[in-house]
C-alpha cells in the first residue's frame, strides 16, 4: 500500500500475510482504542478540572475497588484474545505442511545460498512456484543470521550447528526482499536478496534454464562415492556399514537397545559424529566427517541418502538439533505433532 | 543485644553433621540409583546448605525480614533455573531426565 | 516555615551514652546492626543468582552431554575434592566460632579462630592450585591445546583421517568397555569436544570460588587486625559477623559444586 | 511574598566548597549531583552516537560512514543509553537525593557504599568510553555469540567489563535503598504511608538485585570464552549460542523496568501534585509495582521467539508477557483517575507527565505487538522494535525523569528556572520525539530490519522523517541544559515548596540541610494530604 509513492505497508504475498495481517489490525483496534481513551480523558479532565485559583485542591477520592478490578479484568481478558489468536498463527506459522516443497538454504557472512532439490543453487536469489508451500530448513557455516521474507510475514534465526526451518506458500507472482535481520558483523545489511515468485509453468521453465550440474541428489550421489561413503555402505548391507536403502522414515535399533527415527537430523548426527549412535550390529568405525563436509554438501549427501528411500514421507528435521547432540535414551522425539 | 550466642556443642553438632552427610554423598555416588542419583545428591547438597545457613548463618535467631531476603534469593533462582527447562526441557532433542518427565 | 508534619521528638540524638561505633544516622545500635545483616544478605542474594547463572549453564550441558560430563568427571581426584570439602567445613566451624568469640567478649579467641579460619582457607586454596597444576599436565585445560584422552584410547585429539580412521577406531573391547564402564555413547572425538565444555564450566565455576575465597581471605585479614586492635565488644561486633556471613556462603557454593563436578556418575 | 524568600545561609551545597569535600562526601544529595553530571555527559555521549545513526541513515545508500563505522555508532549508543545513562538515571540521581528526605531519614543506610557506587560507576564508566576511543565495539548492545566470541574483532571484552563494573553499581545503589527503605523510615512513617515513588524505587531495587548479578555472570563466561578460549557458548564444540541469549534477557528484559519502574514512581508524584489530589487507588498502584517486578522476571523468551526456542516454550513465554501488561494498565487509568475532580495545572513539570501519559501508552501497547507470537515473527529485529523501546525509553522514562528533574531542581538548587523555555523545551522534545520515533513503527511493519547501515530506497522518505526529528528532538535536549545552568545563579529563589505539593522532602527548606531536617519528623498522616496543607497555608496567613 502507497501514500504519495511511499509504501507504508509491505505486499502481502503469501497466505500468512492475510493473517498475520489480521491480526495487526486487530491489535491496532485495540490499542488505538486505549491509546485513545487515555488520551482524550487525560486531556479532557485537564482541561474540564483547570485549577481557577490558588489554593484550590482535588476533590478526596481515594479510589474505588470496582473499578480496579473492572480495569484490570478487562485488559486481562483481551491480553488473553491477543496471546490465544497470535499463538494459533504462531503455530500454523511453525507447522509445514507434509507436501511443501523443500529447499536448503545456508547463511555465511554475508550471502546467502539456497539449494533447490532438483540441483539449482542460487546466492542471494531464490525462485519458488506460486501457489505450493515451500519449506526452508536453514544452517548457518559461521554466526547467528536470520532469514526474512516481509512480504511472507516470516522468519527464522540460522543458528551454527543446527538446523531451523519456516515455511510459506507464496501467492502473488512478483519480486519480494530477503533480509537477514539477526546481526552478524561488517555487511548485515549487505545480506539481503530478492525471492522471485514465478507462475507454476514458468518456475518449471526456470528449473530447466541454467547449466545445473543434476539435482542435488545427484550431486549428492556423486559425494557419496568422492568421500568413500560407497566403500562401507554397500546397498547389499554386505559393506562394514549398514545399507542406506530404505531407511530414512523407519526406525532403527541402536546398540544400546534404543529405537531411533532416520530424520534429517540423525542424517546428520551421523555423518558429522558418526559413533553418537551406533547402530546395531556394527562396530563404531565410521570416521567423523566433522570439519570435512561443508554445510552445502552435507545437504546434497542427506539429499543423496533419503533419495534412496523414495517412498518415505521425510520427517521434519527435529529444530535445533546441536551437531554433536546426544541423547541415550529414547528416541528424539520430534516436538509432538 | 549481641545477638544470640548459639553453644559450642551445637557447633560441633552441626560440624559432625555436615562431616556425615558429605561423607553420605560420597558414598551414595558409588551405588547405582539410575537416575535418582543426581536427585539424592542435590538433596543432601541442600540439607547441607540448609544446616550451614539455619545456624552457622544465624538465620533461625534473624529477623522475619531476613528469613524473607533469603527465601526470595531462593525464589528467584528456582525461577531462573525453572524456565530454562521449560525451553530446554520441550526442546525435540533434549530428554529430560526421566524423573522429571 | 516549621509544618505540622515535622514534630520536635525525644529521638535520635536524645540517648546520651552513645556506642562509638554507631554512625550519626542511625539511631541506635539494633538499628544499625539490623540494616549491616539485612544489607548483608541482600548481597548475598545476588551472589546466589551470580552462581545461578552457572548452575543454569551447568545443568544444560549436563542433561545435554551427560557422558561427557559423566567421563570428565570421574577424571577428577575424589581425594582432594572430598578434602577438600573436609578443610571448607571445618574452617566454617572456625569461623562461626570465631563470630561467637566476638560475641561473648574473647578478643584473643576471636584472633585465634579469625587466624585458624585464614589457615584452613589457605590450605584449600592450596589443594585447588595441585589440582589445577594436575590439569595444566593432563591438558584439560580448554582452549590451551585441550586433549581429553581418556586413559588407555588412541590419541584422541588427532583428527580422525580418512583413511586410517578403519583403522583407529578401537574394537569392541574398547578400553572403557573393558574397565566395567557403561556403554558410551560418545566416542573419542565427540568426547574431546564436549568435554572441554565440561572443563570450561569446572574451571569458570571453581576458579569463580576460589576467587572468593581469595576476597574472603582478604576481608578476614582486616577483620582480624580489627579484632586484635580491640575494635569489637559483645556490643559491636558487625563486622566480624558480615565477614562469618560472607564466608559460610561461599562454603555453601562449594556444597554443591562438590557434588556437582565430582560426583556426576562414579558407580561403575 | 516571593521577594521575601531568600536562599539559606546553612545547607548541603554550602557544606565545605573544595573539591575534596564533594569527592569524599558521604551525603546521598551531593553524590546524587555528582551523579546527575555524570550521566548527563553520557546522555550527551549517547546521543552523538544516535545523531550518527539518524545521518546516515538519511539516504539509503550507507554513503556517510563505513558499515564498520555504523555497526559501532548504534552499538556504543545503545551500550552508552542502557548501561550509562537509563539504568543509573532516575535511581542514582533522583532516588539517591529524594528517598532520605521522603522517608525523613538522614541519609541511606550506607553512606560510604553509596559514595563507592559512585565511584565504580565512573571506573565501568572509563573502561568502556576508554574500550570505544580506543577502537570500538560492533557487536550491538546484546553481544550475542558466537559473534562476539568469535566474529567480532574489536573492543568486546573491555566494554562487556565496562558493563560488569558499572553493574556492580547499579546492585550497590539497589541494596542500599532496599535496606534504607525497610530500616531508615522517619517515626510515624508506615509503609502505607511511603510515597509512591519511594515504593516503585523499592521495586526498582528488587530488579536491580535480582538481576544484575546474572548479566555479571553471562560477561564472565562471555569473557572467558572470547578471553581464554573456554568453550561454553560454541557451537563448534556443541555448545549453544542460544544459551547466551537466555541468560543475556534473564537480565535484560527485567533491566527494561530498571529504567521504566522508577519513571512509574515519579510519575505518581507530578500527577498527584499537579492535581492537587491523592493517587487514586494508592495501594493497586503501590503494588502493581512491585508485580510489574516480580512478572518482568518470567518473561525473558519474548526476545527470541525466532531464535531457536522451542514452539512450546514460545507460547509459555508468550503466555506470561501480557502479566506484566497488566499492572502497567492498573498504573494508567489510576492515574488517569487521578486527574478526575483535580485542580489540575500545566507547569513544566505536568507538560512532561501529559507527554508521558501519551508516549508510554503508545510504546507499552506496541509491546503488546511483540509479545503476539504471530506478530513478532514478522516484527523481530525490524524498525518496529527499535520505535518500541524508543517510545517507551525516550518517550516514557526520559519524559518522566525530565520532568522530576523540573518538578525537584528547585529543591535541589533552591532556585527556579525559567518557565518559558522550558516549556518550549518539553513541546520540541514531545514533537521532535513523535517525528522521530512515529515513521519508524511503519518502516517496521513494511520490514526494515534493525542494524542496517544501508536500506531499500523505497524506505527513503519515512527515514528522512525521522533524521529530521531526530534534530528538533537533540535540540530540545541541549535547551535545558542552558536554563538549568542559568538558574543556578540567575534563577528566581523557589523557597521550600514552590508547587505546593506534599511531600516530606518539601517540608523541609530549599536545597535542603546536609542532615535534611533539623529534627527527626515525625509522622502523622497519609501521603498526598493536601487539605492539611492548605488548611496550615491558611491558618499561618
Ligand atoms: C524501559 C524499557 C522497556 C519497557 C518498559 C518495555 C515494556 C514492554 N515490552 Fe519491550 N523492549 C525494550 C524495552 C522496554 N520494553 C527494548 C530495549 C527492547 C529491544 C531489545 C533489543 O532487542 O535490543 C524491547 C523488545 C521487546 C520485545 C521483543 C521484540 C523482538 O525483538 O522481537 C517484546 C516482545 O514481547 C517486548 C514486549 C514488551 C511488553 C509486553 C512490555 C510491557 O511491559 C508494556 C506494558 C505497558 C502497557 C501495556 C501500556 C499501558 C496500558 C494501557 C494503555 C492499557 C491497555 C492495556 C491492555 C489492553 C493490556 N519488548
Ligand atoms: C535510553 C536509551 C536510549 C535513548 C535515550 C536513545 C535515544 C535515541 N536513539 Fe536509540 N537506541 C537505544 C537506546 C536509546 N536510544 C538502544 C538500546 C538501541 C539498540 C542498539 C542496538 O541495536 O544494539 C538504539 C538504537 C537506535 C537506532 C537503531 C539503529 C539501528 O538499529 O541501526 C536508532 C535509529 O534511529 C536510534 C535513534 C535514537 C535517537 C534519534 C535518539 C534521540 O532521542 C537522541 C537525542 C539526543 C541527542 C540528539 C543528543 C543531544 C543533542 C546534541 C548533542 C546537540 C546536537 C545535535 C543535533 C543538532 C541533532 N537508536
Ligand atoms: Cu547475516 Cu545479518
Ligand atoms: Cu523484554
């Protein structure tokens, strides 16, 4: 929305914005309400109860229980309108659908790089389809940044060492800013970018364009066999590690006797440290990859892995795993659902 | 005025008191009691503390307002390590440990 | 321009035999004594939420990294924490004898138990220095080249490489296996780094109290030249006292670090 | 009878002229004056700080000072406001003159440990200005890692002791009154009977106990991480950097009524004194101070809804920010209550409460925004926020502190300033401040983010609002401080109560005695009694 050329409220682009949108305007009533109320009685009484001579003195009113519990019931009520409606878009806001599109994206001081699954990488651009959630896990190589898309209404820190994740389904075709608003050091504000909403036909045009080097699962596979992945874990299960066919979505036995879910952050977990759990029946052998397998490529791997599973619905990846988490007991159960 | 003069053997008392229990935790770390170990050694630890505050500290013989200043002290802390776990407790990777769930 | 609110009264400067130890605005000894304990333990107050913040940070970790904490731990001397707990108890039993010494009027026996109290401190300090010598040896010291190689396991610091890790990696009657312990969950690398967040809080939170303690040592020297100067009577003794407060306190901090940092998991 | 009144030969000012005796004084009033120059420097500091940021941020380009430059402009500013001007203000300079001579106590409870506070507060005062000449910070004023543990390369450790020093002033002052207020009060003076801003210093004090020693505590293991290499809060050894942002808020957000509490407090006064009434409902006010205290303990997470805690501990979180709104909401219509059936009056003094009513609403509301879950998604970290402290800090506790610095500085000085300028004064502040501040709530929905040395240029226009303002505003802060220092030798003769009010302090003379009252009084009636007052006025003519 413009005034005289000067936007004064930002696009609304994807389904949260009505939303969210709603709910400002409903707490813009509210507080304009009060706002006003205090106000106009404040300078009201100022003006009506002006003191005409000297010496005069207030009326003695001590004050008057009613009212006090008359006024602090009632804020108490619409405080609790406001929390219980923010906290239902919150939770929408933090539950992706299972059909929303996915892509990566990593922040590093001061770009970001997104990775589409069928192989395109793009720094400070990205391109999604209209009409079709998308899911953005996020991984930071270096400081705390944060991902912001205004005109979807969201965003999410990126935190070193874990993974975080937002979604939106975006409606309108159009350009819309990316900024990173978690501080991070010299060029914070040089971090920013554009996400190009395309039509669902011309987004598949765009997938086709470009020089891409195959989907990131593809390049995935061919990391698997650089890094010597594919000389322990053979698809026969014959290999020193387990077969990786089939496994993420399923649970899995742990020397220990604990079950764990292959999600993306077990992925994970046991490519940067590998022996936090040992899966039965296998020696704690596998080196750690820690420090080897830069942040993009350790998606493009994760990709590879659950690209053997085609028939599992993935798991969203537990938020905030730390890398070198460890849990003994049971399983990490994702936040319920 | 000066105060209350608590006994010598009540010193002593409590001195073989403390002497006991830090030996009682020691001990009760070499036995295997799953999970309650930890508990059981806070709960020495505080009875510990308890005694040194209750009498070495005078608080038994101080004032209602200082009994007050301590239990607040108290309060605070409980707050502050209370709804660490309220985020840390809930978050998907971080097991509770089983007693408290 | 005198108001009605503001009467001539019988208080205050009224008393004619006044403690040379009573300030000019309080009115009397009780009521300055009372303002020194109550002030005291509102110090006191932020000196438990001072700790607080460690034992939040510890008490993450530990629900975190429990194996490491478990490891790192057990790597600690039970003889000289469990002494060391010893000589802090007794020095507090000093100390409140040297408050009640102040108390009943003993100047000799309040200098006596003010200096036994200076001395059991020393000695704890002392046994803290071994045992961080013993650190500096071991590596465990983090950040300053950190190595946790747990007892007979491979040079654990060394990055696994690619090719020899097959190699490396220790069989099934890997060395804490073989020592009764239980199952980890962590192997060499991961214990290498998280136990160095281990140390970093041991280190942060002794070294925290033995700074303490150092301040308490110093505070008791004043307080014993007062004593020995003749300062205190069975009427003013408040700072003998506040002394005793401060140092019964940090008694208590390390009434939970003991269990805390050496006793995480010691039966196996 | 003004010509009659003339400034008296004995009182603290005139007691002992060297500078020696002000350096070593143990008396609450001259420390409070020491304190008042100190933090006024660094208002001043401060404020060139923010009049770099607003001049860069008049174009979009990022064209006037480097983006290193910049990040340390906003963060100095806001470590310089917080640390060194907000927390000590109202407390150190206010509080330290008034609540002896409120509670009719001769000085505090501890003299010299106030004299001490002093005294640390210019050494963490020295050590960061020295850590800012001598390089600079850039890690914005909440330091959060891994940035500042590893990122940063500049000054972080120097002024994260800076801080540490000075908070063991701010814990030094709020023990002092804690123990003054239980231990010191006058005969006669019961807790009912305290004035309100005597009660909201008691709750201020609370928060300063609490929680300063935690953010000593996050420095310390801050330090010894960036310092010596500890790991605690690095990712790269499974620690957590979100760790850091708990601890940090535990502190920070209860520091949020460290400066708004005591502006609550004196707000109390200048209303009921410019209505000549009592407070309407003394004891819901009396104690919602004390609970916005206790419940701004149990909010911290609001600050990181987006920042890695989990969806659960977001709404608890969320949950238990709006308790906090509820006392303050007590607070407003008690006051507006108050106003009903007043004999109300506009000297300077009620100017800024009216600016206060007005800009406290507006930024406490706004925070009703950000503790909306679904809101602050979209509204963390952008221009939004930065309106939201700014109308409740500058707008709420600076108004409220210029005016009790108007409503006491006849007190102080025994002199009066002149009331023409300094009424054009609080008009510019309240215009200035609304041009300023306004245009950025909307920047902020449109989703400018906070900390950017450059920005969009279609945001261009609602930046340039706010430079423009930020001019009348920096203006209307550099007036007083000329009719202040004009009326300290030029200045009409105020004599003991000038606005009639009612007070204890006022009953004393004008600046007062170094003991305050001749006698110990003795008191005999509820606070805010202004028929006594005038029924005396009258029997004496
Ligand atoms: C003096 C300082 C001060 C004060 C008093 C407050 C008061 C409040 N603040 Fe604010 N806040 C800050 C200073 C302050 N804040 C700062 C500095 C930051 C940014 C830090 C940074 O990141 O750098 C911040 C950030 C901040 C955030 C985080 C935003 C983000 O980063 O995403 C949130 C979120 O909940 C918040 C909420 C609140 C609330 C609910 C109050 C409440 O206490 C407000 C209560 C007041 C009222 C509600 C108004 C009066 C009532 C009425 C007029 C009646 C009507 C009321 C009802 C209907 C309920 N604040
Ligand atoms: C008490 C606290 C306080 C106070 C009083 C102020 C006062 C002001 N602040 Fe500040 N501000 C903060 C606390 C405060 N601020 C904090 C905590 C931050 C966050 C920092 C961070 O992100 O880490 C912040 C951040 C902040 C930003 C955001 C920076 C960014 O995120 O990039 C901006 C931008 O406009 C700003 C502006 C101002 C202005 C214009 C004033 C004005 O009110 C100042 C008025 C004063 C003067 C102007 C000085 C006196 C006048 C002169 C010396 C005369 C000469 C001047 C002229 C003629 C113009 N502040
Ligand atoms: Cu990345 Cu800010
Ligand atoms: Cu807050």
């Amino acid at each position: 929305m413009k005034i005289f050329g000067i936007p004064i409220f930002p696009e609304q682009a994807s389904t949260f914005a009505k939303d969210v949108d709603a709910l400002y305007f409903f707490i813009f009533a509210v507080s304009a309400f009060f706002a006003l109320a205090v106000a106009v009685s404040v300078i009201y009484f100022g003006i009506r109860y002006h003191k005409t001579h000297d010496g005069e003195i207030g009326a003695r009113i001590e004050g008057n229980l009613s009212l006090e519990l008359l006024w602090s019931v009632i804020p108490t009520v619409i405080a609790m309108v406001m929390f219980g409606w923010g906290a239902s878009v919150f939770y929408h806001l933090r539950r992706p659908p299972a059909e929303a599109m996915h892509i990566y994206a990593v922040g590093k001081q001061w770009m970001w790089k997104f990775q589409h699954l069928e192989g395109q990488r793009e720094i400070n651009e990205l391109h999604i389809p209209a009409g079709q959630p998308v899911k953005v896990t996020i991984s930071s190589e270096d400081v705390l940044h944060s991902l912001f898309f205004p005109a979807f209404r969201t965003k999410i820190d990126a935190i070193p060492g874990r993974y975080t994740e937002l979604w939106f389904e975006a409606q309108t075709p159009g350009s819309y800013h990316i900024f990173c608003t978690e501080y991070c050091g010299t060029n914070h504000s040089g971090m920013i970018g554009t996400v190009t909403v395309l039509e669902p036909a011309q987004y598949q045009v765009w997938l086709q364009g470009g020089g891409v080097e195959g989907t990131l699962a593809q390049r995935g596979a061919k990391l698997f066999n650089d890094l010597t992945c594919s000389t322990c874990h053979l698809d026969s299960g014959q290999g020193r590690g387990p077969s990786l066919k089939n496994i993420v979505g399923k649970t899995v036995e742990l020397q220990n006797g604990s079950l764990v879910m292959v999600d993306e952050a077990y992925l994970r977990e046991s490519i940067l440290n590998s022996q936090a759990k040992i899966v039965k029946g296998f020696q704690p052998m596998m080196p750690t990859f820690q420090g080897l397998v830069s942040e993009e490529n350790l998606v493009a791997l994760i990709e590879h892995v659950k690209s053997l599973s085609p028939d599992a619905t993935t798991a969203a990846p537990a938020t905030g795993a730390p890398s070198a988490a460890v849990s003994t007991q049971k399983p990490a159960a994702a936040e319920k659902k | 005025m000066s105060g209350h003069v608590s006994p010598i053997s009540l010193y002593i008392t409590i001195f073989m008191a403390l002497m006991v229990l830090t030996g009682l935790t020691v001990f009760a770390a070499f036995i295997d009691l799953g999970q309650f170990n930890f508990l059981v050694a806070m709960i020495i630890a505080a009875f510990k503390a308890a005694l040194v505050i209750w009498y070495f500290m005078h608080v038994k013989y101080a004032s209602k307002l200082t009994k007050l200043t301590v239990a607040t002290g108290l309060f605070f802390l409980a707050i502050l390590l209370g709804l660490f776990l309220v985020d840390y407790g809930s978050k998907a990777f971080t097991q509770l440990p089983p007693f408290l769930s | 321009m005198s108001n009605a609110v503001v009467h001539a009264d019988g208080h205050g400067h009224a008393h004619a035999t006044h403690h040379s130890a009573l300030q000019h605005h309080f009115d009397t000894m009780a009521q300055q004594k009372e303002a020194a304990v109550v002030g005291m333990w509102v110090f006191l107050v932020t000196e438990i939420l001072f700790f607080g913040g460690l034992f939040a940070a510890y008490m993450v970790y530990r629900i975190w990294y429990f194996d490491a904490f478990a490891e790192a731990s057990r790597s600690l001397s039970l003889f000289w924490g469990g002494l060391n707990t010893a000589v802090l108890i007794g020095s507090s039993l000093t100390m409140a004898m040297a408050v009640r010494s102040a108390q009943t009027n003993k100047r000799t026996a309040t200098v006596n138990w003010l200096v036994l109290t200076m001395i059991l401190g020393a000695v704890f300090l002392g046994v803290k220095v071994i045992e961080y010598a013993d650190k500096f040896e071991h590596h465990h010291v983090p950040g300053y080249n950190f190595q946790w190689a747990s007892h007979e396991a491979p040079a654990a610091g060394a990055p696994s490489t690619l090719l020899g890790a097959g190699e490396h990696a220790p069989a099934t009657e890997g060395a804490a296996a073989a020592e009764g312990h239980r199952e980890l969950s962590l192997n060499a690398d991961q214990l290498q780094l998280t136990t160095q967040i281990y140390f970093s809080l041991y280190f942060t939170m002794t070294g925290l109290h033995a700074l303490h303690m150092i301040v308490g040592i110093g505070i008791m020297l004043v307080i014993t030249w007062m004593a020995w100067k003749g300062k205190f009577d069975d009427q003013y003794y408040t700072p003998v006292e506040m002394a005793g407060l401060y140092w019964h306190f940090v008694d208590i901090v390390w009434i939970f670090l003991f269990p805390l940092l050496y006793l995480v998991e010691r039966h196996v | 009878m003004l010509d009659k009144l003339k400034i008296p030969d004995h009182h603290y000012l005139h007691d002992g002229h060297s500078l020696r005796s002000w350096l070593l004084t143990k008396d609450h009033k001259r420390i409070a004056i020491m304190y008042l120059m100190s933090i006024s420097v660094m208002f001043f500091i401060g404020g060139l700080f923010a009049v770099g940021i607003r001049f860069e941020l008049a174009t979009p380009q990022g064209d006037f000072v480097t983006a290193d430059t910049y990040n340390k402009f906003f963060t100095m500013h806001g470590v310089i406001m917080v640390f060194f001007f907000l927390i000590p203000s109202i407390p150190a300079v206010l509080g330290n003159f008034l609540i002896p001579p409120m509670i009719g106590a001769k000085d505090l409870a501890f003299p010299r440990i106030n004299l001490l506070s002093l005294y640390i507060y210019w050494i963490g005062g020295i050590f960061t200005l020295y850590a800012m000449i001598s390089g600079g910070v850039d890690t914005g004023w909440t330091f959060y890692t891994p940035y500042s543990a590893t990122g940063s390369n500049t000054n972080v450790v120097p002024t994260a002791i800076g801080i540490f020093i000075a908070g063991f002033s701010s814990i030094l002052t709020g023990l002092n009154f804690i123990v003054t207020i239980h231990r010191m009060r006058a005969p006669g003076m019961t807790w009912f009977r305290l004035p309100l801003f005597v009660w909201a210093h008691y709750a201020t004090s609370l928060v300063q106990v609490l929680g300063t020693p935690v953010i000593a505590i996050t420095i310390v293991m801050l330090a010894v991480e960036r310092g010596l290499g500890f790991g605690i809060f690095d990712p790269a050894r499974g620690g957590d950097p979100v760790l850091f942002q708990h601890l940090f808020w535990f502190y920070s957000h209860p520091a949020v009524y460290i400066m708004i509490l005591p502006a609550l407090g004196v707000m109390s006064e200048l209303i009921s004194t410019f209505s000549r009434k009592t407070v309407f409902g003394y004891s819901f006010v009396a104690f919602s101070s004390l609970a916005i205290a206790v419940f701004g303990f149990i909010v911290w997470a609001h600050h990181m809804f987006v920042a890695g805690i989990s969806t659960y501990a977001a709404m608890v979180f969320s949950f238990l920010s709006f308790s906090v709104a509820i006392p303050s909401a007590v607070k407003m219509f008690n006051w507006t209550a108050t106003l009903y059936k007043g004999a109300i009056s506009f000297e300077t003094p009620m100017l800024y409460a009216y600016g206060f009513m007005g800009l406290f609403a507006i930024g406490g509301l706004t925070g009703l925004f950000l503790a909306t879950l679904g809101l602050d998604v979209h509204m963390h970290d952008t221009y939004f926020v930065v309106a939201h402290f700014h109308y409740i800090m500058v707008g709420g506790a600076i108004m409220s502190y210029m005016g009790g610095l108007h409503f006491w500085w006849p007190k102080m000085t025994g002199r009066m300033y002149s009331e023409f300028f300094s009424r054009v004064s609080a008009i510019m502040v309240f215009v200035g401040f609304n041009i300023t501040f306004f245009p950025q709530f909307v920047v902020g929905y449109l989703g400018m983010p906070r900390r950017y040395h450059s920005y969009p240029d279609e945001m261009q226009v609602l930046n340039v609002m706010s430079s423009a303002g930020a001019t009348v505003l920096g203006l209307g802060y550099v007036l007083p401080v000329i009719y202040f220092l004009w009326s300290l030798k030029y200045g009409q003769v105020a004599g003991p109560n000038p606005w009639g009010a009612s007070g204890l302090e006022w009953q004393t003379q004008s600046p007062p005695l170094t003991e305050n009252f001749l006698k110990v009084p003795i008191v005999d009636r509820e606070p805010y009694d202004y028929e006594h007052l005038v029924a005396k006025e009258k029997h004496l003519v």
